[in-house]
C-alpha cells in the first residue's frame, strides 16, 4: 500500500522522533504528536489513515483521545501502543474501537504491516 499516511502520538520525543525517522525512510509519509491535545489539533486540519497512539501519557491520555476520536466518527484507524504493565489500557482501547494495540519496545516489521492492514481494513469499511 502506497501513500500510507500516519500520525504518531507519544510523549516520548526521541523514541517518537526516531520512529517517524525509520518509517520516513520507508516511504510513509509520517507526522508527530507528543501530546494528546496536539495530536487532536492535528487530527482536525489533516486526514490520516492511522494513528498510532501511545496509551499513557501526561494530560490527555491515548485512550482518551481515541475516545474524542470515535465521538467525531474519525475515519482514521487506531493503533494503540502500550508499555510494559498496561496490557489491560490496550485491551480496553481494541473494546473502544482501536484496530489494534502493540507492546513496547516495537518491532518496526510488525508495526509497518499492523499499520497497512489497518489502514486497509479501515478503508473497506468506509467504501
């Protein structure tokens, strides 16, 4: 799937920074959120086919920006990311109605092929 466009929310800024950096050098064009409050910023003035969206964060957290996505019936896929301990927000996001959710420390193969199967899925259910 060409043209796959991704937002990446996580307040982690060098390990969200060097995930945009390897997925650019794949060809998808990728943006970045270190904040929830951001990334809905972003999500109002720009369409992308995933958001990959870390559960806990200061502020607002992931599963609450999923959950003012899904009141704005977003077309966007969710990704979820989850670290070590919170299996449990990961699950609650998959019944909120993200795609998916992933443990950290990532796999970029694994996340690339989440990310377009998501995006592929997500498209077929707006046609």
């Amino acid at each position: 799937m060409s043209n796959l466009k991704v937002l990446l929310v996580d307040d982690e800024e060098e390990f969200v920074s060097a995930l945009a950096e390897r997925l650019d050098i794949r060809g998808i064009e990728t943006r970045v959120a270190t904040d929830g409050e951001q990334a809905l910023e972003m999500i109002e003035t720009e369409f992308f086919d995933v958001v990959v969206l870390d559960v806990i964060m200061p502020g607002i957290s992931g599963l609450e920006v999923l959950q003012r996505l899904n009141e704005k019936k977003t077309a966007s896929a969710v990704i979820l990311l989850t670290g070590h301990g919170s299996t449990k927000e990961g699950l609650e996001g998959m019944r909120m109605g993200a795609f998916d959710y992933l443990m950290k420390p990532l796999d970029i193969d694994e996340l690339i092929a989440k990310m377009k199967e998501a995006a592929s899925t997500n498209r077929t259910k707006q046609e």
